[in-house]
C-alpha cells in the first residue's frame, strides 16, 4: 500500500479523480449562484490566482535546484529555508497592496469584492505563498500522498459547505471555505518537512533572488497571459456576461489544470534528464516527452468537447456560456505545445533565454487584446483567439532559441525539433476544429465525425503513450542523490 501512495500513476490518477471534484464543485457552485454572483466567485478566483503567479519565482528556483542538488543535502537545506525567508517578505509585499487597493481603488476590485472578502483573501494569499514552497520540497521528494491529500480535503471542504448551507451560498462563504483549504494543505504538506532542514551551507541571497527572477518572469508570464486576458475581459463584459464567461473557462482551466498534474511529475524529471544525459540522449527525451503531453492534451480536449453540452442537462442559467467555451478551448490548445523545451533551456542555464521569450510574448498579448477588446464586436472571443495564437508565437521563439543552443555548443549535433506525426497533427486537428467553430460560437455537426477521428488516432497509439510513460518515469529516476 505505501508503494501504490508513492507511485506517479497513482498521483495522476488522483490528481485527476480531484479535478473531476473541482468541476463537479465548481458546476455546483455556479447552479447555486448564479451567473451575476459566480462572475463576483470567478473574480475572486482571479485575483487568487494572479497573487499565486506572482511570486517573483522563488518556488520555482527551489524546484529546479532541488531537483538537481536533492532535498536532503546542505545545499538542499539551505535553500530551502533560504526560500521561505524570501517568501515571507513577498508575503507583506501583498498584505502592503492589497491594503492600499482597499483605500485608494487602483484596480476597481470593489465592482466584484466586497471588505469581507477582501480581508478573508489576504490570510488566503498569505498562506498560498508559503503552500507552494512546501509543494515544491514535496515534489522533489516525490510524497505524492501528501500532496494528494493536501489538494483532496480543501475540495472536500467545498462540497461539505455546497452541501450544509444548500441554498444560502454566496461568494463570502465559498471564500470562507477556500481558507480552510489552505489552512488544511498548510497543515498537511508544512508538518512533514518544518523540523528536518538546518542551515549547513551558504550561498549568496543575492543569487537566489537573480535566479529565481529569471524563472519568475518566465513561468509567471506564460501563466500570466492567460490570467490577464481573462482580467481584461472582466472589465469589457456585464457582470451577468462575464458570469457565462467564467462557467465557460472553468471546464478549459480543468484540462489546463489536468495538464499541469502531469507536467508537475514530469517537469523536474525532464531538467534532471537534459542536465545529466549526454546530448546524444536529447532527441530521444524531447520525442517521447512531447508525443506523450500532445497525445494525452488531445485526448482531453476531446472529451471535454464532446461532454460539454450534458451540462445544459444540469442546469440552463448558462446556455450562453457555450460560445465562449468552443471558441476557447481550440486556441488554447497552443498552450501545451512548448512542453519540455523549456525544461532543456533551463538544463543548459539558458533561463534567461526564455525569460525574455516570455516577457515578449506577455506583452504582445497585453497590447493586441487591449486593442481588440477596445476596437472590435464580440470582441471576447476574439480576446482568447489572439492568446492562443500568442502562445503559438512563443512556441515558435522556444523553438528557435533550442536550436541556436544546440548549434552554439554542440555544432556537431542534429536534434529534429519538430514531427509532424506529433506536433503536425496536433496542429491540424486543432485548427481544423477552429474553423469548425461557427459565427454565433457555436460547433457544427461535422465537428463532432473530426473530434471522434481524433480520438481514434490517439487511442490507436495507446501502447506507444504507454511505452513514453514508462520510460520517461525510468530514465527520470536516474541521476538522483541518494
């Protein structure tokens, strides 16, 4: 029993099983609010998770330097408590702005929060911060049932609250049940690791902080793009309006968050790999990495599609949300397709690399949907439209800065960084299913014969994901502290 809790697929599995209970929650939530009150909970959401994103990328040096010096080594545990020092100054940093947004307005939070929930979030993102520090270490350690359990009960906590005040739910009390959470994963991943680090090496803070903004800038703008397009739509659409909007995104931030689980597993594994494995090895790591992640991604976006409309079944408040959905989810879709160049970049101590390519593409996004939600009709949809082909831009500038690594260092080398039975067909499903999306956002009929031959081809190479999920499991492990 306490191999199957310490097994990947296990934590997959589960992870998946607790996204499965996020929607249903989340479907709940919305029945029982409303589109006018969900828009206030998704805006809550919102800010939550811009506060998560903006870290200023200490969790995510700790992840990348762990993964290559251990948990349980001087260096480790230094970081790690270097770590948590840094964080607590993010921290006051965010207890300081949200503090001055109640007093001077800067950002209009009161359209959608009242001074309950607003006091309530600041405890939530206090905790948050520390939280991603201990999921980091946890990571590293691969104690997946911690992480499992810290992510099951807080979603538990949810449905208890939907279940106990049926009928009386509003956004204060669902916030009210999301600090909960968070006191409870506090609790649960902060007691495993608190007493079993000491300082027994020193490098300079100045250091970590460089290094942890270049992953800062990177991973918070890839996330942040995405977030912000969302913010911006919040001011352009009617409270009701962005209601719809927000039930549509929850089932598309599912399929992102599914994504992520697998991601959260094979990520440190991948650094680990491009920094121990001779370059020879590359291809084969970058091949079986991407096919794996581009197969799974289609097979989700698949089945989302095709169970979308059994929530009209459930409840009709949100039958408009279906044009915001299916002109979402395709678009999107670009998001998965960087998957594993960064992890090589990163290897090679090229951070600052993709640092810029991020920061780049960020503000390429901020600026064309600031114009298209001023200048154009309907122009929400065309807001997620114009993300997505961003986020395939920045696919494309990845791709480019691999191989001007590659030729630099080892000139010598031939890495194939694009495959057409991989990322080509990815590419063409998903743009197929673009321009299968109607004018009124709705999908024709002949969009679901396209969906059900996606589906077939993957399933038709169950054994070869099967093959890269074994693989990529086993290689990972090598190179490990012991």
């Amino acid at each position: 029993m306490k191999g199957l809790l310490s097994n990947p697929i296990f934590f997959v599995i589960a992870r998946y099983g607790i996204y499965a209970l996020q929607l249903a929650n989340a479907v709940w939530i919305g029945i029982e609010l409303g589109p006018l009150a969900f828009a206030s909970w998704a805006f809550i959401q919102l800010v939550l998770q811009y506060a998560a994103q903006l870290n200023f990328g200490i969790p995510y040096y700790l992840t990348n330097s762990l993964a290559v010096h251990g948990t349980h080594t001087p260096l480790g545990g230094y970081l790690i408590n270097a770590s948590f020092r840094l964080i607590s100054a993010v921290a006051l940093l965010f207890v300081a702005f949200f503090l001055l947004e109640h007093f001077w307005e800067i950002f209009a939070f009161q359209k959608y929060i009242s001074l309950t929930e607003l006091i309530l979030m600041i405890f939530i993102v206090i905790i948050q911060q520390y939280n991603q520090l201990w999921m980091s270490v946890a990571r590293i350690e691969n104690r997946f049932k911690s992480i499992v359990l810290s992510q099951f009960i807080p979603q538990v906590i949810i449905s208890f609250f939907l279940l106990f005040f049926r009928g009386q739910c509003s956004p204060e009390l669902m916030v009210t049940g999301l600090l909960l959470g968070h006191v409870f994963t506090m609790v649960t991943i902060g007691k495993v690791f608190s007493k079993q680090h000491e300082n027994s090496a020193k490098i300079p803070q100045s250091v970590i902080i460089r290094e942890s903004l270049k992953l800062f800038i990177y991973n918070a703008f890839f996330y942040l793009m995405l977030i912000n397009t969302r913010a911006e739509i919040s001011y352009v659409l009617s409270e009701s309006a962005f209601g719809l909007f927000s039930f549509a995104f929850v089932f598309i931030n599912v399929l992102i968050l599914g994504m992520d689980a697998l991601g959260f597993i094979w990520f440190p594994q991948l650094v680990r790999m491009y920094s121990v494995f001779s370059p020879e090895h590359w291809q084969e790591i970058l091949q079986r990495s991407q096919r794996l992640f581009l197969s799974l991604a289609m097979i989700g976006i698949v089945l989302l599609v095709m169970t979308y409309p059994c929530v009209h079944v459930l409840t009709d408040k949100y039958s408009g949300s279906s044009e915001f959905f299916y002109s979402g989810i395709f678009p999107l879709s670009f998001y998965f397709l960087s998957f594993s160049l960064p992890s090589m970049l990163m290897a090679q101590s090229k951070n600052h690399w993709i640092a810029w390519v991020s920061f780049g593409a960020f503000l390429l996004n901020f600026t064309m949907v600031k114009c298209i939600l001023h200048y154009v009709d309907d122009s929400a949809r065309f807001a997620l439209l114009v993300t997505g082909l961003v986020y395939f831009f920045q696919y494309l500038a990845l791709l480019l800065l691999v191989k001007k690594m590659i030729k630099k260092r080892f000139p010598d080398l031939r890495v194939k960084l694009f495959y057409w039975k991989t990322q080509g067909v990815f590419l063409f499903f998903m743009i197929l299913l673009m321009i299968s999306v109607s004018e009124n956002g709705q999908i024709r009929s002949i969009t679901y014969l396209t969906l059900l031959v996606a589906l077939g081809f993957q399933l038709f190479n169950w054994k070869v994901c099967r093959d890269d999920m074994r693989w990529i499991a086993a290689s990972g492990g090598q190179g490990k502290d012991e």
